[in-house]
C-alpha cells in the first residue's frame, strides 16, 4: 500500500472496513443525517459522533492513516454527506 501510495499519490484498500463495523457506520450516519438541518450532510461529525469518532481515531482509517503518515495526524473533521 504504501508502495502505490508513493508511486501514484493513492491507494485502493479493499475489505479495509468490516461489513458488521460498516453497518454501524452507516446507521450512524443516518442518525446524523436524520437529525441534521442542512440538506447536503452534516460537518463536524467528529465532535457529534462518538462511534464515528472513535473508529477514525483507532479504527481502520486510523491505522491506514499511521501506516502512512505516521504518529502526527489525528483526525480533524468529518462529514458526512448526503449523496
């Protein structure tokens, strides 16, 4: 991964996310959106998601994002989009 990340700017990680975690991922995105007044999403999931918080500091996006950028980097934002 690290390899085609260097090499090409990106990296296609399949399976990266385990379907039982990505069910709770997306019924968590779909209280957020339920509850959102914007149309489009919802910005700042982080600080209004404690499931979505904690997967992107310690879940697989997490570790992928250490594998390449190393200790420094903790997540900033999120949004969750409407699409």
């Amino acid at each position: 991964m690290i390899y085609d990340f260097e090499q090409r700017g990106f990296a296609v990680i399949e399976r990266m996310v385990a379907p039982d975690l990505l069910d709770s991922l997306r019924a968590e995105a779909d209280r957020l959106l339920a509850t959102s007044d914007h149309r489009a999403g919802v910005r700042n999931a982080l600080s209004r998601s404690a499931v979505l918080s904690r997967v992107a500091r310690s879940g697989p996006p997490a570790e992928v994002a250490r594998e390449v950028l190393g200790p420094r980097g903790p997540p900033a934002k999120l949004t969750v989009l409407d699409k």
